[in-house]
C-alpha cells in the first residue's frame, strides 16, 4: 500500500470521527443540543414509531365527561395514587382532573400533564330560559304567553294559578287599565275597565306579588326552588310585566360547590383554582 493511499484512509477516517463527534449530543447544563450540517431537515416520527406498536407508550388525550357521576367513575378508574389533582374553577363552571400531574413528595417525578378528565356544568334548558327573562320588560300578552310556555317550573303559587292569571291577562288585552291596590294577604289588585256591546264595565285581577320556580340548575342535576318578585308597570291604559330572580348567581355556586363536594368523593385531591 503505497503513501498516497495511507494518508487518503486516514483523512477519510479523520472527516469520519469529526461528522462523528460534530452529531453527538452535548449538554451544557440542563441544555441538550445537537449539531447538525447546514440545510439538514428533521423529520419527527415519534408518532408514527408508537402508532405501530400494539399500545401507546403512556396515557394521554382529554375527555370530556357529561355528568359528575361518569366524571367521578372516569377519574377513580384512570387516577395515579400521589399524581393526580381535580382543579375546581367556579368562575366557568369546570372540573379538570389531571391524571398525570406532577408528584405529591418532593417533586422529583414530575409529570406530563397532558392526561386529563374535564367536566363542564351547562346550565339546563329550564334555567336558561328564566335567566335569559330576568329583569326583561314585555307587554301583558307576551308576558302571559312566557309564562304559560313555563307554567311546569312554577311551584308556588301552583301552576294552575299562575296560569289562570296569564289566560286572564291575554283575554283582557282591549281593556283600559286604570289604577292598582296592594291587598292585606299580600297580593296586587289591578283595576281596568272595559266596553263591550256599547256597555261600560268594570273589574279586576289579582296577581301575586311574588312566585317560585322549581327547576335544575345544571343539565342531569338536582332541583332548586328560586324566588321571583312579580313586577308591573301602569301607564297610559296598558300594562307591563316582568320577574326579578332572587340572585340566581347564588343558586349557581351553591349548585357548582356541591358538584366540588361529589367530585372529592372520588379521593382526588381537589385545590381550586385552573390547570
């Protein structure tokens, strides 16, 4: 072998172990780094490796839960002993457990985070419609119809009651509402008159001042009894209602902070707050 041919090995092998040692990986400190030659592209295929084998390498991905109860059973069945938390945000109505959170102890076992359990209390059908009225002001046969529409929610006065008043109220559209009276058993009277056939007359309605709906607050949830201050407006012959709930905001968080109560059963610890 001559020593032209020697010196060409060893510089072949010389560029070898410096490609060799530019792509190995260096750490400088917590950083880890790789240098790679110019226009080089990265390809990860991570996904595609684990995608081919009979299992993921770890648990993942979100679900989200319609019901506290399957939240509860979804989260004891996939909970790590000393890696889990529920985070309770009243605020959005949301619990969020984190299955894979990081370690209880001295925090040297850090975790992913990325494997999680959400439940969202939507407020019902019923509830909405109520709110979404609140404080709203609407003519006497608007009224009547909103409320024979949800006469089911109304427990007290009984529904039959409330609903006499609001047939009342849509047959006495044409008539002249004159003056109101505040009755001993609590009650408002309104006074109107009316002409039929060229005959005058005269006549009245009692409402009640105040009303209460049963209705859930959450979809899939319990009942809860809210009050309602019936009010009106006399003006010009015509006749105004509208409802003012009895701080339905409260109702709310009293609903969520029970779902808080049932989510703890679960024995997650449950801090409150967003993930």
């Amino acid at each position: 072998m001559n020593s032209n041919y020697s010196d060409q090995i060893s510089q072949v092998e010389q560029i070898r172990e410096l490609a060799t040692a530019a792509l190995e990986v260096k750490k400088v400190g917590a950083s880890v780094h790789l240098l790679v030659p110019p226009e080089f592209k990265h390809i990860d295929i991570t996904d595609k490796v684990e995608a081919a084998d009979h299992c993921p390498r770890r648990k993942r991905g979100q679900v989200q839960l319609s019901s506290i109860d399957s939240f509860n059973q979804y989260v004891t069945d996939q909970a790590t002993e000393g890696h889990s938390y529920i985070y309770a945000d009243p605020e959005s109505r949301r619990l969020t457990a984190v299955l894979n959170d990081h370690d209880f102890g001295s925090g040297d076992h850090p975790g992913w985070r990325d494997f999680r359990a959400v439940y969202h209390a939507e407020l019902s059908r019923e509830f909405s419609a109520w709110v979404a009225n609140d404080k709203k002001v609407k003519e006497q046969e608007e009224f009547a119809v909103f409320l024979e529409d949800n006469i089911a929610d109304v427990c007290a006065p009984t529904g039959e009651e409330l609903l006499a008043i609001a047939l009342t109220l849509q047959a006495k559209t044409e008539v002249a509402f004159n003056s109101s009276r505040r009755l001993d058993n609590g009650q408002v009277q309104i006074l109107y008159s009316e002409t039929i056939d060229a005959r005058a007359g005269a006549g009245s309605i009692e409402i009640p001042r105040e009303f209460c709906i049963g209705v859930r607050i959450f979809k899939n949830g319990d009942g809860y009894k809210l009050k309602a201050r019936l009010k009106y407006r006399l003006g010009g012959g015509k006749l105004k209602f509208w409802y003012e709930l009895d701080r339905p905001e409260n109702a709310i968080e009293d609903a969520f902070a029970a779902y808080i109560t049932k989510a703890s059963e679960s024995g997650v610890p449950v801090l409150m707050g967003k993930p």
